[in-house]
C-alpha cells in the first residue's frame, strides 16, 4: 500500500505547534513569529506537503483564481498596454479558464526582487500561479511558498515549464538570413534577466558559429526605443550590417526605425528578422518578418495544468516556433 499524503496535523507535529499555527502561516495571518513561520514552511518542505487550495478558497470565502505574474522592471502604470505579449499570456489564460468558476488575477511586480510582494501573491494564490517570463530568484521564491506554480520560460530544473523553442528559432532566423546571401548578420539581443533573451541569444551565437559568420550584436530591453537605440549603435560601429536578428518585435520595429533614421532601407540595405509574431510585427513599416512564438498556446497549456492539480517536479514541454516571412526581409511579401 502507498504511503499516505502528508497532513497538516503531521506538518504541526514536525514543526512543533499548533495546527492553529500551521493554517495561520498557510494563510499569511497575523499571529505566528518569523522564526515559527519559517520553521513551518520548512516541516512543509521535507514533508512534501500541499495545501488543498480549493478547499482553503471555500473555507475563506475567496474565489477560485489563476494569478499572472509579470515582472514590469519599472513602473506598473502602462506595462499591460505597452508589451502585447502579456495580453496574449492573458487571452491563453482566459480561453483556458472558459466554461469554469475559476478567476484570473493579474499581478504585476515592478521590482524582480520584491520578495514580499512575491510571499503575498503566493499566500492567496488558490488554483494556481502562472509565471510570465519571470526571473530565476523570483521563480524558486514562488516555487517554494506556492506549489502549484507552471513558468512559460525556462528558469530551474525543478520548475514545471511550458517554453518556446527560443534558441532553434534563432538559429532558425539566422540560417534564413544566411540563406537570403547576408553575412553580415548582427543581434540585437532581450536583458539579461530574461532567459527567453538569453536563450535567443545562444541560438543567435550558435548559427553564426556554424555559418563561419563574425558575431556582433548589441542589447536593451524588450521595448521599442532600446531597439532603436541598439540598432543605432551597431550600425554606426558596423556599417557593413546587411541583416539583423532582434530579439522581440517591439525591438525590431525600433531598429527598423533606426535603420530608416540614417538614410538606408529595409529590406534592401538591411534586412530585418524579430522574434514573437506580435501585432507589432503586423504594423510595422515594412511588416516584420519574424518567429511566430506560440504564447496563446503555452498560456492554455499552462493553465490546464493548474487546472488538473497534478503538476509532476520538473515537468517540462517545448513548444516549437515558426518562421513567419513578410516584407522586412522580401520585397513585395505582405
């Protein structure tokens, strides 16, 4: 016979109190010291012990939700309306949650090491939490308080992940400019922080390495105006660019920009691949040629997961991305 789940009175016992304790920790109520706190989410820990969250949602009163954590690096106000690929993360959300009770709630951290925000996100979380390119630390500190958590970007092993294929569609985007006869192919690469950036960034170095290429390549943030800046910069340095690979379509719109501001044409001078498929691929001037990255249908399959309640430790699915040509990179193409 399989040994049975543990319980809170097992967790009260390993910790040493009350069960009273116990469900104040669980619920982020007053009443319980850092240390007792601390001690209890550990006896959670080595027990493997998971909170039933629909039944703490009716016990209280709250409503059954998915909560949608985005890292805005800056001011919340605009962050929704500035980046289309959080409104797609939500509209896969919302068509998921079709036809149930269940809620969703946007959270939106401005700081990536805003710990207390995460703490209190993750205390009234109930179905679950889906992470939106959220950073590593970040990541394991919603990992740790909540346990039903599902990243759509890579972060730990341990992490139940639904990603993208961000490297071989860079390596893909790069071998399609190659193809095109450029050779002289910069990058303009996503932060740091982000490991959708970093990802596309070792695709990128991977394809240049391959095609015997010179590797040169600047970086911003996923907004438009870094990519201009970027795009800028590399062109001044290198003005034999003849092809680009931009990290996100915000960046690539900059860089499009950019390339226009100091007198030369996309795609005739400088041809230009971004990276998402977003509406600002299809409004740019020229329309962007770019990888369609599937966000809709990680969000869906994200939340099916929460939904399930049956998330396995280190789950993981790679959803692959497709090249989607348009007129950045040929004359005439839509």
């Amino acid at each position: 016979m399989g040994r049975s789940k543990p319980t809170i009175s097992d967790v009260a016992a390993r910790a040493d109190v009350s069960r009273a304790t116990v469900s104040r920790v669980m619920n982020n109520e007053p009443g319980a010291s850092p240390e007792v706190r601390e001690r209890v989410r550990r006896a959670m820990a080595d027990l493997g012990y998971e909170p039933d969250q629909t039944a703490r949602a009716l016990a209280s009163g709250r409503q059954r939700a998915v909560d949608v954590v985005a890292i805005t690096n800056g001011p919340v106000i605009g962050w929704l309306g500035s980046h289309p690929y959080y409104s797609r993360v939500l509209a896969g959300v919302i068509s998921a949650l079709e036809g149930t009770d269940v809620q969703v709630r946007v959270q939106a951290l401005s700081r990536p090491d805003d710990f207390e925000a995460v703490d209190a996100i993750a205390a009234r979380a109930t179905v679950g939490v889906v992470l939106a390119d959220v950073p590593l630390a970040a990541a394991l500190r919603f990992q740790r308080r909540c346990r039903r958590v599902v990243s759509l970007s890579a972060t730990s092993t341990s992490m139940p992940t639904i990603e993208a294929d961000n490297a071989g569609g860079a390596y893909a985007a790069v071998e399609y400019l190659h193809r095109s006869g450029r050779r002289r192919i910069a990058a303009v690469h996503g932060p740091e922080h982000s490991a959708d950036a970093r990802e596309r960034r070792d695709g990128y170095l991977r394809a240049i390495r391959a095609f015997g290429l010179h590797g040169f390549g600047e970086s911003g943030e996923f907004r438009r105006e870094d990519g201009h800046q970027a795009a800028h910069r590399l062109l001044a340095a290198h003005p034999g660019i003849d092809a680009m690979f931009v990290a996100c379509d915000l960046m690539a719109a900059g860089a499009a920009q950019a390339v226009t501001a100091l007198g030369r044409k996309v795609p005739d001078d400088v041809s230009l691949v971004g990276f998402d498929d977003s509406v600002a691929a299809v409004c740019a001037n020229p329309p962007l040629t770019t990888m369609r990255m599937p966000v809709e249908e990680m969000a869906v399959a994200a939340t099916r997961l929460l939904l399930d309640g049956n998330i396995a430790s280190g789950y993981r699915r790679c959803l692959p991305v497709e090249l989607v040509v348009r007129g950045s990179t040929t004359r005439g193409a839509d």
